[in-house]
C-alpha cells in the first residue's frame, strides 16, 4: 500500500447505503481501506478498457 508520504486525508460525504454495500463487497471493516479498494479496482478497469480499445489497431511483428 501507499507509504506515509503519499497518503492524503479528506473528507467525503457519501450516501450510507452505499457505503455499507462497498463494505460488504470490498469484505473490508474500515471505511477508508474500502475506499482504497474501490478506488484502485475503478483505475484497473479504466486501464484494462483503455487497453481493449487498442484491439486491432496494434500490429506486433514477430522478429
């Protein structure tokens, strides 16, 4: 995880519903973490569809 360095602190309002669902679907007791959590899979899959959207338009030749 991040070091001391890099963690920032701020405030967030968010609708309890839903946080309690992020907390059980993330499996994680702290709030923080299970925004940790939701945050980094949200940039995976980003990354992950910025990288199929390159399907076909990328010629690798074998050399």
């Amino acid at each position: 995880m991040n070091t001391q360095k890099n963690l920032l602190r701020f405030t967030v309002s968010m609708d309890k519903d839903l946080l309690d669902e992020l907390l059980r679907i993330t499996g994680q007791k702290k709030k923080s973490r299970a925004v940790n959590v939701a945050c980094s899979e949200f940039v995976r899959m980003n990354y992950k569809k910025d990288l199929l959207s390159l399907k076909g338009k990328v010629n690798f030749e074998r050399r």
